[in-house]
C-alpha cells in the first residue's frame, strides 16, 4: 500500500506532502500520523504542503482533522509553505481551517513548534 | 465558438478524480493560464469529480479547450448517471451536506469559477459544467 512518509525530526515530526493525493492516501496519512504520535511521544508534528497544488475540501478536511488529532494527543501541529494561489483558493471555496496553524516555510514553522512547545512545558510545569 | 481540443476521461474511482484534476491542471499549464486560474479550475474540478464518484456513483468527465472572438476558454463537464439532486437551490447551499463533508463543494465551485451551471434530474443523474476565460 502507498504511503506518505513521517519522519522524525529531533523531537518533531516531519510529514511532507510531495503527491497529489487521492482521498484513500490522504486518509492513510492521518492514519499513520496517530499511530506515529503514540509511537514517539513527538511534541510537534510539521506539516509540509509546498508541493501542493491545490487543497480542496477533502484535503482540507484531513489537515484540519491532522491538527485535531496532534492536539488531543498533546502534540502541537504547524502546516508550512501554503502556496499563495492555494491560500486565495482556500479562501474562496469557504474553508476555514480553524485551528491550523500554518508558517511561511519549513524553518520558520520549525521555529514556531519551537516556542510553542516551550509554552506548553511552561504551562504544564510552572516555575514556583 | 470553436472546440481546438476536447478530451473525455472516466471518473469512476478515487486515483480517477486526480487524473481528471491534473489533466485540468494540464491543459491551463499548457495554455499559459495564471497560476490562480490553475489553481482555481483544478479545485473546482476536484469538487465536482469527487461529487460524481461519491454521490453519483460514477461518471465522466469533458475537458474542452474554447476559443470564442479570440478569447481562450477551458471548459470541464462532469456528469454522472446517478440519483441525481432533488433540490437544487439545498445542494448549493454552503454547509449544506447529505454526507459526512462541509457541504462546500457546489456552492464553493460556483465562487471560484467564471461560469457555473448545473443540471440535475432525479433517478437520472448531474452534470456540471465550469469555464474559465482568458
Ligand atoms: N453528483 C451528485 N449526485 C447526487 N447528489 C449530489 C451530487 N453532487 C452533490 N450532491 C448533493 O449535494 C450535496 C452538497 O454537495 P457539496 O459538494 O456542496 O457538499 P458535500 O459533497 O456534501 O461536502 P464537501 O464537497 O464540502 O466535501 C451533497 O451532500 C449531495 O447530497
Ligand atoms: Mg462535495
């Protein structure tokens, strides 16, 4: 069976999406990034999708449910590198996205997994 | 108008609805339309081909390349022989699903195309056409 690969990053994961994705692969990926969360206690999954040409709403669906997922399993999730046509697009068909995060490009989503990793330690652990 | 190319490929499966995207995709690439046009028509597609295959249980899809008083045209056609759309003016609202999506596929499509029409006749199936201009 196809598969999107998940890599792993120090302590974040790497997911980048490099096909046009048919729904079932898409499903698969959510798939297997659960089964890799609890695998590895990741705190913070990247989302790759300049390679995407396009999000519709199914796979817009499956990156919201993506960050949902990360969320409940005390993970947090960045999707990096939307192309600007993709984003107007989004826009337009009336998907919302709501609670993805998203970041120009790999380094500064890394960067923001970064800070919000550290704030979610703060949280958890306060300094008294 | 003038038909310059026009091309039909089945839609009966899920590797079926990117095929059919990617040709769209394709065909602007080719015609040197812009990058939104692209983007825009493709995702219009994927909704419609998508549409055809769940609810429809299958189709076809037309990709027709058009020229009319110089002007360049795309126009894709998906049909399908399924239960078809009691009411219309509910399918096409937004948020308005019988399945498990957001219910932003027609009326989504619409917004991001030039032209937009739909016919449906129930017990004997859809077809939705969208053109994008140069
Ligand atoms: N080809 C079709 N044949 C029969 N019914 C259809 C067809 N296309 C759409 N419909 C009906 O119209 C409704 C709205 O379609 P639309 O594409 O807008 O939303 P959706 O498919 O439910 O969700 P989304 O596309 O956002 O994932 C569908 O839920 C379905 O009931
Ligand atoms: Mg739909």
């Amino acid at each position: 069976m196809e598969h999107i690969p998940i890599l792993k990053v120090g302590e974040f994961l790497l997911v980048s999406i490099q096909v046009d994705m048919h729904d079932r692969l898409a499903m698969t990926l959510q798939d297997d990034l659960t089964t890799k969360l609890v695998a590895t206690r990741a705190k913070g999954v990247l989302i790759d999708i300049s390679s995407l040409e396009m999000v519709d709403s199914f796979i817009g669906r499956m990156l919201g449910h993506m960050a949902a997922m990360a969320g409940v399993l005390g993970a947090e999730a960045v999707v990096v590198g939307m192309q600007p046509a993709v984003a107007i697009t989004i826009v337009e068909l009336g998907m919302e996205l709501t609670g993805v995060r998203t970041a120009l490009s790999v380094d500064k989503g890394m960067a923001l997994l970064r800070t919000l990793v550290d704030e979610d330690s703060f949280t958890l652990n306060p300094v008294s | 108008m003038i038909f310059t190319k026009s091309k039909t490929l089945a839609l009966r499966s899920e590797e079926e609805i990117v095929l059919v995207r990617q040709a769209t995709r394709s065909w602007m690439v080719e015609q040197r339309f812009t990058l939104v046009a692209q983007t825009k028509m493709m995702t219009a597609t994927s909704e419609l081909a998508r549409n055809a295959v769940v609810y429809g249980g299958g189709g076809s899809a037309r990709l027709e390349l058009l020229e009319e008083s110089g002007r360049v045209g795309i126009r894709v056609q998906i049909e399908d022989r399924g239960p078809g759309i009691a009411d219309l003016e509910q399918a096409m609202t937004d948020h308005f699903t019988s399945g498990q999506g957001l219910g932003l596929g027609l009326g989504g499509s619409k917004r991001l195309v030039d032209e937009f029409e739909i016919w449906s006749e129930p017990g004997k199936g859809t077809r939705v056409s969208i053109t994008w201009w140069k």
